[in-house]
C-alpha cells in the first residue's frame, strides 16, 4: 500500500489549496477527488461559474439600459443564451485545468475516486470504473466541502425545481423564475437572470434579505435590484412547489398568513448549502459530525483524531472559498511543525450582484448588541466623483470606529467594485488602524477608493469633505 505525509480528500479550494501548501513543505502529498475535474464546488458550479454570467448578463444590460446616455448605439440587441453558457463552460474548463498544472507542478499525487475511510490512517479510493485502491497517510486532510440544501416540500428534480448547479447550465433563458431563499446564491443567480428579461420574484422567509450582513447594505440592494425589475416578497413561507414538468407551482403564506400562488418557468431552490460528508464512512476513523452536519475541529482545526484535520464548507464557519483556502494553508502549515492563526473576524463577505455588497469585521446590529461604543461614518456614491463618470451612483460605505480608541471595527460597503474595495478594509483592520489613519492616507482622485477615506472622515467626527 502507497504511504504518503498528507492526504487530502476533497479537491475544492481548501482540499488543492492545503495540497499545494503541503507539498512546498516538502511533504509527500496526495489528494483524493471524485470528479475528473478539481476546484470543487468554487471553480466547477460556485464562483467562478457565477460570475462569469454576471459578467456577461451586466454587459447585456448594460448595453440594453446605459449604452445610449453613453452616446454608443448597438443597433438591434440580441442574446444568444446558449452562447453565454458556452463562454462560461470554457471560462470553467480554462481555470480547472489550471489547478491540474498546479498539481503537477508541485509534484502532488491525484487520485481520481470517491475517498472513504478504512481506519484512522487508511482511505479507500473508489473510480468510477475500474478497481479500489487504499493508500495510507500520517496525516489526512478532510476537505469534501457542501451540497445545496433541499427543503422537505421544494425537493429539487434538477429539471424545472433546481438548485444553482442546474441554474448555472440552463438550456434557455426562461421567462420567469422563482427564487426561494434571499441569500447570496438566490440574488446573484437572481440578478443574472433579471437582467438577461426573466421576471424573478424572490421569496425571502426572514425580514431582510442577505440578513447576516450588516442590515443597512440589504435595504440598499433590494432598492437596486427592484430598479432591476425582481421582486421581493419578504417574511413569506413556502408551503408547496410542484413541477408539471412544463412549469412550477408555488403556494407560499404571506405575513399575513393569506395563500399566494405563483406559475413559473423554474424554481430555484437556495436556502444554504450543507456539509458533504455522505459515503466518507468517518466512523471508521474514529470521527462523527455535530448536529448541523459538520466535522467539529478545533482552532489548530484539528478533529477529535488528533492526525485528521477538516477545512472549509465541511468544517464550522462561513461557506466561502477564501476560508476554505486559508484553512487549507493553516492545516497544511500546522502538520508541518508551523504556527499559523485565522482571524476569522477579519474574511471578508462578498455578494457579486451590481452594485457589489462587501462587509469586514462587526455589523452594527453587532456593535449593539455588545454594548461596544462605535462612531458610525458613512459616505454615497452619489457624492463621488468617479461613481458619476461610470453612472453607478447606488450605494455606500459605511465605517464603524470604537468611540474611544478610534479602531475600526467594520467596514460595509455597497457600491461599485466593493468586492476588490474591501480589501483596503482587511489590510487596515489585519494592521489594527484606527479610521484617522484612513483619513490622512492619500487616495488616488478620481477612484472608488476615495469613498472609504471619507466615510472614515466621516467616523472620525463628521469631517467628510465631499458631502
Ligand atoms: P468544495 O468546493 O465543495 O469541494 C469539495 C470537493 O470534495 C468536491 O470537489 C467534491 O467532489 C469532493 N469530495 C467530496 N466528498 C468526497 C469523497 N468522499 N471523495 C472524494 N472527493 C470528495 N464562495 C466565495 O468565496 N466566493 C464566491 O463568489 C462564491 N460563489 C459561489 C457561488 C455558488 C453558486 C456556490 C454554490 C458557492 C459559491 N461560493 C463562493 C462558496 C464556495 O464555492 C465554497 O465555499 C467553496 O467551494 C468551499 O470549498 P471546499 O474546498 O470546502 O469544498
Ligand atoms: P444563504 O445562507 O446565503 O441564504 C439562504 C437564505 O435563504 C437566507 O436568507 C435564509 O433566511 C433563506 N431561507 C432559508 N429557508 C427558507 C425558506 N424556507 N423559505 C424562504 N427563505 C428561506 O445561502 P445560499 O444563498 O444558498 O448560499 C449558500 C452558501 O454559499 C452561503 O453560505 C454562501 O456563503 C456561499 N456562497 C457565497 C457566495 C459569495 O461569496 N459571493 C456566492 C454564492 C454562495
């Protein structure tokens, strides 16, 4: 039996992450996945898929709704579906296959097969076709990452009642759409859609969407994405939907408590994603999952056996590729005798519709309930000089500094490019900088970026200059 240092099971961002960060440690590595591609859920049917639609459906709505005040005419528009599914399949194909030049190139063994647990230093690895082999390992690395959950009463068929895998891969546009869950799948795969001329009505249990950010940034999406044309349908429970193979019923109760129906095209079902450990057979190796499904770990993410580690979706925590990656990085790092630290405080959020939704650090709803005395500064895009060249003019930043130390505690933003404006938020909190310290850096004129020295202005005692 082939014995190696590190064996990873899972081939997601954390799993090919920790892989690479075991291998240049100089331990002799092999990772596990059961699917002929790597880059699991992230590169194969999450991130990268998703954002490549949102890329081409805002440059299809772009061109339908902002094309002319910019003086451009394009003639008759015209969407051909099919084709932005192909450029996304190749986009997909382009990044997977870069994780197998990075395997290679950092001498990693790949084993292709379902990876289940004969004893603690033992994994069984099944092909699809063809013969079991078990390989052992000093260590082992769980990384089998999160599946869609399903509601009792919205089972998805994968035809008309579908989760984002199916949604990312449609054959047509569809004329109308139902989303269950206001989440960060439901409006980003909700707004490709709208702006591709689906009517998409969200249906949302809670009071907010997107409600485990700070509260501000969901208010101002929702306003954004009703200029959309979706619709939201907040504090509504879900009671039934049933595909005649043609169409889906929906039967929800309102807050009122009175039946409302709907009659869609499709039903996506995105009401969060559960950790994937099926078929793993973890008791074999002496380990089991709490009662949400997770492995537990501990801050070393180690598990109850103290060889095997478990990283990302599978493990607590938020479901983001970025943790799933430092994760894989710490693990990999503490196997070989380092001592590396996750401020999970400071990962980032992100929601890629447009305007773009980001947050670091503690919301306000936090802050309150705490009991930790904050001064809030925020600055509109609608003051920003940058934002009215490009007309995107929705939104805003939002720093929270301590009242008395002046630290800042969060940065949550919407607006245009938050998704890569957030990171001056994670260097300033990881480097423990008051909003001041913003404040008196330069920023580039005219960027985004001019937006966070403001409101930090603003934090540090109502001194914003542009408003
Ligand atoms: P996964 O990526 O789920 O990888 C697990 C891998 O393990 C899979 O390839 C699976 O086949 C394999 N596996 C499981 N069990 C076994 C076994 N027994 N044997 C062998 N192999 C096995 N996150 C972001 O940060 N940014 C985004 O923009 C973003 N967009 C998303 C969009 C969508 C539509 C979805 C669904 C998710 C998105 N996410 C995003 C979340 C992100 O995809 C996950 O957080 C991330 O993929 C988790 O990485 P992971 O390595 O823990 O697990
Ligand atoms: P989510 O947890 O973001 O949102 C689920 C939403 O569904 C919540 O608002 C919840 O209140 C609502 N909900 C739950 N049950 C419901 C019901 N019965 N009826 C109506 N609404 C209901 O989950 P998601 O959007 O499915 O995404 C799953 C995971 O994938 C998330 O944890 C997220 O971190 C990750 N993801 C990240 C990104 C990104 O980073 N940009 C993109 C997509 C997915």
């Amino acid at each position: 039996m082939e014995r190696f240092d590190v064996l990873v099971v899972g081939g997601g961002p954390g799993g090919y992450v920790a892989a690479i960060r075991a291998a240049q440690l100089g331990k002799k590595t092999a990772l596990v996945e059961k699917y002929s591609t790597l880059g699991g859920t992230c590169l194969n049917v999450g991130c990268i898929p998703s954002k490549a639609l949102l890329d081409s459906s805002e440059h299809y709505h772009q061109a339908q709704h902002q094309f002319a005040e910019h003086g451009i005419g394009v003639g008759e528009l015209s969407l051909n579906f099919p084709q932005m599914i192909a450029r996304k399949a190749a986009v997909v194909e382009q990044t997977t296959a870069g994780i197998d030049f990075l395997m290679k190139k950092n001498g990693i063994t790949r084993l292709e097969g379902f990876g289940s647990f004969v004893d603690a230093h033992t994994v069984r690895v099944t092909p699809a076709e063809g013969a079991a082999t078990d390989v052992a390992a000093d260590h082992i690395i769980i990384a089998t990452g999160s599946k869609p959950a399903a509601l009792p009463f919205a089972q998805p068929d994968k035809d008309r009642i579908i989760t984002s895998t199916e949604a990312l891969s449609l054959k047509e546009r569809p004329n109308s759409m139902l989303v269950i869950g206001g989440g960060v799948i439901g409006l980003e795969l909700g707004s490709v859609y709208a702006r591709l001329g689906t009517e998409v009505h969200v249906v949302e249990y809670l009071d907010a969407i997107i409600p485990t950010m700070d509260r501000g940034l969901g208010k101002e999406l929702m306003r954004s994405m009703k200029k959309l044309g979706v619709k939201f349908h907040l504090q509504y429970g879900v009671q039934s939907v049933t595909s005649n193979g043609d169409s889906v019923h929906v039967v929800a109760k309102d807050k009122k408590g009175a039946d409302v129906e709907w009659t869609v095209d499709y039903c996506l079902v995105a009401v969060g994603r559960r950790p994937y450990t099926d078929g793993l057979n973890l008791e074999a190796a002496g380990l089991s999952t709490d009662e949400r499904g997770r492995i537990p770990v501990d801050a070393n993410l180690r598990t109850s056996i103290p060889h095997i580690y478990a990283i990302g979706d599978v493990v607590r925590g938020a479901m983001l590729a970025h943790k799933a990656e430092e994760e894989g990085v710490a693990a990999a790092e503490t196997i070989a005798g380092e001592h590396p630290h996750i401020d999970y405080n400071l990962i980032p959020g992100v929601v890629y519709t447009w305007p773009e939704v980001a947050g670091v650090g503690a919301t306000e709803e936090q802050l309150k309930a705490d009991g930790v005395p904050y001064r809030a500064g925020s600055f509109p895009f609608k003051a920003s000089g940058r934002a009215r060249a490009s007309m995107d003019t929705d939104g805003f930043i939002k720093v929270l500094a301590h009242a008395e130390s002046d630290e800042i505690l969060g940065v949550h933003m919407i607006g245009p490019r938050a998704a890569d404006l957030i990171a001056e938020a994670v260097v300033a909190m990881e480097f423990r900088a008051t909003a001041e310290d913003i404040s008196r850096m330069s920023h580039a004129h005219p960027t985004f970026t001019e937006a966070i020295k403001e409101a930090a202005l603003a934090a540090t005692g109502d001194r914003a200059l542009h408003v």
